[in-house]
C-alpha cells in the first residue's frame, strides 16, 4: 500500500527503537527518519518509541526513498537527508549525485536565510534603539545545516525578544505624540503631516528617528520611513470636482475636503497652472505650468522655456527641485527632468518621447498607462497634483515615489554599473540608505527589499543592478515584502539566481578564468572566501584526468588576480587566494565542483580539437584557444570572422590570430544591425541543414544536453546565412547553457511554416523565467554582461533579426507561453520571413 493514512494520537503498540533503526523499510518513512537522526527530541512530539510508532502507522506502506527525500527538502530535515544517501541501498547512483547536489544547495539556502534574518534584527534594533542578545550567525548557520526548524526557531525567539523590547518604547512615542497632539498650543511637531510622519516612523519600527522628531531636532540623514506619506484617495472622488472645490472658493464643499486643503499657496497655484491646461493649448499655459511645479517644489532654476514637439499637442519644457534634497541628489546630480505640457485633446504622448530619457508628461486628458512594463514616460495625473498639494514638507520625495514606479529602474540607478557605484559612494552607511532610497521610490519595498539586495550581492553594484532590474517587473502580493522569507526569499527564485550567475560568470572574460574561478569557490571557505592554492589545484585534479588541467587553471588564477576578481596573499605553499563573498557566491559554492567539472571538460574537447587539427590537417584551420566551432557561431555576422580563417589557412602567428580574435570581440561589440542589412544582399538560407549543423556543434559543446531538432525539410528563410547562424547560435546557446548542469537537459527545437511566417520554437527544460516576467524584460537581464560581451546575447540577437525585415513580415524574437507539461523552462520563439518559392 502506498495511500497514506491519518490516526489518532491515541494509545498504540510501543515500537522499539534499535528495531527501527536496522528496519530496512525506514528510508520510506520521513518522519521515522527525522527522529532517527535527531540528536534531541523532536520539538512537536518527543521522539519516544510511541512517537516512532505513529509516525509509521500515519503513512502505512511508506514511499519510494526519493520522493521521501525531496519532500524532507521542502522541510528543511537535512540531516535526515543525508542519513537516506548514505544508508539506503534503494537509492541509485545516479539519485545520490542528483539528491547531494540538491542537499547542498538547500544548505547553502538555509545558510543564507540566517544570515539574512540576523543582519535584519541587528539592523531593526538598532533603528528601534534597543539592544538585541547576541546572535551567533556560524552556529545558527550550523544548525541551518542539520535541520532549518532548529534555526528558525532561535530565530523566532529573538525576534519575539525584540518585539517585546521594541512595543514599550513604541507605545511611550505613541502616548507622548498625543499628548503634543491634544496640546492645542502646541507648536508642531504635535499635529499635521509631522504626527503623520512619526506615526510611520513608529509603525517602521524606526523609533530613533520617530523620537528625534518628537524633540524638535534635525532628523540627520533621511530615509524613506521618514518622508510625510502621501493622503490616501477614495476612488469614488472625481478629481476635477475637488478641483473646483480649490479655485471657486464660493462653492460648497463636502466636509471630508477640509483635509486636502493646499498647504500654501504654491499648491493652489499649481492647481490653478493645470487648470488652464484644460482651456488653452499654448506655449504660455506650458510654461506657467513648469514654473508652478518648479516653485512648488522649491526648484532654485529658472523655468523652462516651453517648445512645442513637431504638430502635437504637447510643449517640451522642463523643471527643477525634483531632486534637490540632500538624500535625493546623489541619484540625478543635475537635478533638472524634461517636462512635455499637453493642452486639450492631448490623450497621447509623441511616439519619439519612447526614445528619449526619462521625463514626465502632463495633460489634462492624459492618463498613466495600465499595464505593468515600465516607459521613460511618467504622467502626472490631475489625482496626483491633489494629493501632493497638501503636503507641507517632502513634496519632493512623494513625487518622484509616484514617478520612478512608471520610470525603469535605470532613471535611477543610470544605465552602468559604474553609475551605481558613484550614486551609492564609499560610505557604507551613505550607501545602504541610498539603497533605501532605491527600493522605496522605484519599488515600493521597504527595509526587508533592501535587507535581501544587501545579503545576495554585499553591495556589489554590479550585482545589484542587476537584481533590480529583475524586480522593477515583479509583482508583490498584497500584505508581503519582495523576497520575502513567505516566498523563500531570493536564495529560491531560481531566475535571479540565474541572471546573478550570468553576471558574475561574464566577469571571468574566458573558460579558463571561469574554470579557475569555480574551482576557487568550491574549495573556499564558506565565512572567508580564502582558499589554498594548492587545495584549488588539487580539486582540478579530482574533477579530470585531463593532464593540462591544472596548468589551466593555474593560468586561469593569475588572470582572475590580474582582473581583481581574486585576491592573492602568501608564497609557495602558503599561497591563498580570497574570492569576495556575497549571499549568491555562497548559494554557488554548492554547485563549484559540479560546474568545474563541465568546464574541464569542454576545455579538454577544445585541447583536443588542436591537437587533431594541427596533426591530421597541418595546412588547416586552427581554432584559436578558448574558441571551439560552436562558439564561432556567436561571430558569424562580423567581418573578422572571414578574415580570422583565412589567416589560419595560411599559417598565420599566434600573436596574429591573437590580434584578429580583439577585432573580432570589438567589431561584436560595435555592430550595428542596421548598417549591416543595409550592407549585406538579400539572400534565402535553407533552416534544417543550419539547425542539424548547429545541434551537433551545440552537443559537443554541452555534452550533457540533448537536442530534439524537429524541422520540415526544404524550407528557406529570408535571412542571410550568417545572420540565421548567429541568431540561432545565441538562443540555442542561452537554452543548452542553462540545461547542461542538470540531470536531463533537454532542449527541444520545432520550426513550422504559417505562412508568411515560419516559426521556429525553442523550448527547455531549465528552471525558466518568472512566471510573471513579459515578453522583452528578459533581453536584458544582465546589462552589465553584456558590456563586455559576454551576456545580452539575446538582445544582439533581437536586434539582428529585426534589422532584416520583408514587405511581408517583421522578423521577431520572443517569449511565448508553453503548455509542454515537461518543457518547462524558457520558451522562446523566433518569427522569421518565409522564402517565396
């Protein structure tokens, strides 16, 4: 029997413990097993011969020892899953390998979440200014390790403890703010929108900053708990009515209007500015527009001098103080955003505003756009202007909160990694509230989102690009936190994981470097980061029998030091290297080995594709070091790539093969897809040879990876050859890569003609994308990869088919929903012109 069966907690047989400890049928049992490895009792029921007894006789007949396994993953019970690996006989070898690598990647999780969790309460108390008993983050880590309940229950603990001390002090604040409230005397801070900003500030657990305030003294450096909150707006109000209410003082007035009074007569001139948008479509309606908001927010600029954009209805002009705090300057230094006024009738925006930097729109007709990707246009919206004008103080900082939520990320973080670092700086503190800045105004999230960023990436602002440019897309469930621990946080969002890696991979520059910096991950230490050279070489030496190996890695160490991507101390023996730590190299060290593995031995193929091309065919080509044919691929489109074989036909020099492989990685680097249609003569390729070709290039590359080609045979496309190589070259690769660590990498490939279009489907079956990801985010998950050349190839690929467009068809490449019930990692889609015959 394999149904599972609940009973009662009522009087049963006692069973032996020494008999269920050699009982061959506990590996089928998962809490028979938890309480077998226990070293103490189980917290939920003592681990007595009783408790043994019915956790048997609630399961009856058991399950299959691997199911068991993964369900004692979802449960944190490690220990217990190591205890099946070693013992159970059931067990293949191919479920030990598949369950270790999975074990270690779940601790590597757990570890994580600890860490996470402790820095939070540090952080907590010491914005609350309470003390927190020490946390010691190895042993919980430790803990973690063996059973993650037994570390989330110190952690619980410890955040009861800091409630506890945190709710006194909140409720001495809370009584104290009434009191300046009641005090009709009282100047503020006791009633407005600063009561309204202590509240927050309590209810954020920012307690410090809340009792600062209540004194009467400078606030010191701000963060976004301490801005004054926007007034919440009923959805059943009309807008234009409670505009009315402001200008015609005459009018009646419905009682709840008294609270969106302007607070000074900037707001209500500001309202008047947007009223007369809605009678005259004029360059002096546009600019007394901007030089209301400009006022409003105290923008010491002179107002923008209004253009009209082509025959629109809009004026281009622009305003200052949107950026003009101390907390909000690092984030736009020239502080001034180009502002388009609309009139009547204006209900969109100019189509060459898509291209521009990020701006605001304004028009009386003119709403904010209802669906989720995110435009360098932000509306501001007559709903806006009435919930901003009430505000007396931190005008600033609400609007951009309404603006950067419609902004990409970018319009805050610039579009380099070097930009972020220079907008964060050197002050660790000026940094991680910055951070906070970020998160807030962009996001929504509060100190968890920030929290979680700061332990995936350690500040690496390379690493945090691209992990906000992964958020700005995903959606929040109503009452939670991005990454929250309810969702498992970032360590199981296998996407991010993903896009981080891609990131930190494309650093290396090369397989040998990429190989060098796996190998010193594995064997480094999980706290530290150091790892023995020697320790390094002789993990090389485990992972393959391949003479060169170490020689390779060893080149492969001095180029990651010469990067700075290692740190290098010691001599001879004593030689160590330091790989920076952060959350996502800690969840990596898990799969090190495995990767390195891989590495070693497409290196390996690639040594000995020379070694054949130099004896069997001396006058041949000769593949230059680090490329193999599959990744010839990638540079079918550029020049070089023709120049580069015929050098080697003739017996050119290393150092020339060298200088023509830079040309190459430039002229990539440089492409220009448009100039290339244009230069290049139209021509018909025939798919199903290229896509056998490219299979079996691609399989030798990924050796663990199947391809499923499925193609119709003489069907021609109107792409030139080189074209439709390098295209299909970067999406085979972003699949195959993906897949080739897992057990069962598949990717399946199926191209099928709907007339005029001919589609060709690739699916695998990887870990996918977000669910709710949209078609073009993910062409852009790694930015910073793809400045040097290594990631985006997604996007080069996108941008070179559509450079190649037909009277009849625009070529695209795109992310599709797939119903495979097994394929159910990306799936993408390229729509490519059919050949008229």
């Amino acid at each position: 029997m394999s149904q599972e069966n609940a009973v009662d907690d009522g009087p049963v047989v006692p069973i032996d413990r020494a008999l269920l400890e050699t009982w061959p049928g506990r590996f089928r049992f998962p809490d028979i097993l938890i309480r077998l490895v226990a070293a103490e009792p189980v917290p939920d029921r003592p681990a007595d011969a009783a408790g043994l007894a019915r956790a048997v006789l609630a399961r009856a007949g058991g399950r299959p020892p691997r199911a068991v396994c993964e369900e004692l993953l979802e449960r944190g019970e490690f220990d217990a899953v190591a205890y099946v690996r070693t013992d159970c006989p059931d067990l293949s070898t191919h479920d030990r390998e598949a369950l270790g690598r999975k074990l270690e990647a779940a601790r590597a999780a757990a570890g994580e979440d600890v860490r996470q969790r402790v820095r939070d309460l540090e952080r907590r108390a010491a914005a609350a200014g309470v003390t927190l008993d020490g946390l010691d983050v190895t042993a919980l880590a430790v803990r973690a390790r063996s059973r993650k309940t037994a570390a989330d229950s110190a952690l619980n603990a410890a955040e009861d403890a800091l409630a506890k001390r945190m709710e006194p002090v909140a409720v001495e604040l809370r009584a104290w703010l009434d009191r300046q409230t009641a005090d009709a005397t009282a100047p503020a801070p006791g009633g407005g929108p600063t009561a309204k900003r202590v509240r927050a500030l309590v209810q954020a657990g920012e307690l410090v900053a809340a009792r600062t305030l209540l004194k009467r003294e400078p606030l010191g450096s701000p963060i976004p708990e301490s801005a004054a909150p926007l007034p919440p707006w009923n959805p059943r109000w009309d807008p234009n009515r409670f505009l009315d209410y402001h200008l015609n003082p005459a009018a009646p007035r419905p009682p709840e209007f008294a609270s969106w009074e302007a607070a000074d007569s900037s707001g209500k001139d500001l309202l008047a500015a947007y009223d007369r948008l809605q009678k005259a479509d004029s360059t002096e309606a546009a600019e007394a527009f901007a030089g209301a908001l400009n006022c409003f927010l105290g923008g010491s600029g002179r107002s923008g001098v209004a253009r009209r954009v082509g025959t629109s209805r809009f004026h281009h002009t622009y305003f200052d103080g949107l950026f003009g705090t101390d907390a909000l300057s690092r984030l736009h230094p020239t502080g001034r955003v180009d502002l388009y006024v609309g009139g009547p009738g204006a209900t969109a925006v100019p189509e060459q505003l898509a291209e521009q930097a990020p701006h605001v729109a304004v028009a009386p007709e003119l709403t904010a756009q209802d669906y989720t990707d995110r435009q360098p246009t932000a509306v501001l919206s007559l709903r806006d202007l009435l919930r901003l004008v009430v505000l007396p103080t931190d005008r600033a900082a609400a609007l951009l909160g309404i603006l950067a939520r419609q902004w990409p990320v970018t319009a805050l973080i610039g579009d380099r990694a070097a930009d972020l670092a220079t907008i964060l700086g050197n002050d660790p503190d000026a940094a991680w509230r910055t951070l906070r800045w970020i998160t807030h105004l962009s996001l929504g999230g509060g100190h968890a989102v920030a929290q979680a960023m700061e332990n995936c990436t350690a500040m690496d602002p390379a690493l945090l690009r691209v992990m906000l440019r992964y958020a700005e897309h995903r959606p929040v469930s109503a009452g939670t936190e991005l990454w929250s621990g309810a969702y498992g946080g970032w360590q199981r969002d296998d996407a991010l994981v993903l896009a981080l890696q891609e990131e930190l991979v494309a650093r290396c520059g090369d397989a040998t470097a990429e190989a060098a910096w796996w190998a010193a991950l594995a064997v480094g230490d999980p706290a530290t980061g150091e790892a023995s050279t020697e320790d390094l070489l002789l993990l090389v030496e485990v992972c393959s029998d391949w003479p060169g190996a170490r020689e390779r890695v060893r080149a492969g160490l001095d180029a990651l030091v010469a990067r700075g991507l290692l740190a290098r101390a010691g001599e001879g023996a004593g030689e160590h290297v330091t790989v920076p730590r952060s959350g996502v190299v800690r969840m990596l060290r898990a799969v090190g080995e495995q990767q390195l593995t891989g590495l070693l031995a497409r290196l390996r193929h690639t040594r000995d594709e020379q070694d054949a091309g130099r004896s069997d065919a001396p006058d041949g080509p000769r593949p230059p070091a680090g490329w193999t044919a599959w990744e010839r691929n990638r540079f079918a489109s550029v020049p070089a790539l023709a120049r580069l074989t015929s050098a080697e036909r003739s017996g050119a020099t290393d150092d020339e093969l060298t200088a023509i492989i830079a040309e190459a990685e430039a002229e990539l680097r440089a492409l220009d897809p448009a100039a290339l249609a244009d230069s290049t003569e139209p021509s018909a390729t025939e798919l199903a040879p290229m896509l056998d070709l490219l299979a079996a290039q691609c399989h030798d590359q990924y050796p663990g990876t199947i391809l499923d080609v499925r193609c119709p045979p003489a069907l021609r496309v109107d792409v030139p050859e080189a074209v439709l190589r390098a295209v299909l070259y970067e999406v085979l690769d972003n699949a195959a890569r993906v897949v080739a660590g897992t057990d069962t990498g598949l990717v399946q490939v199926l191209a099928k003609t709907e007339s005029p279009e001919v589609l060709v489907e690739v699916q695998d079956s990887g870990p996918g994308l977000p669910t709710e990801s949209r078609g073009r985010r993910i062409f852009a998950l790694s930015a910073a990869g793809r400045e040097q050349g290594r990631s985006g190839g997604l996007y080069r690929a996108r941008q070179l088919l559509r450079a190649f467009a037909t009277p009849r068809v625009e070529p695209e490449l795109e992310v599709f929903e797939s119903a495979h019930p097994t394929l159910t990692g990306a799936a993408l889609r390229l729509v490519l012109p059919e050949h008229a015959q």
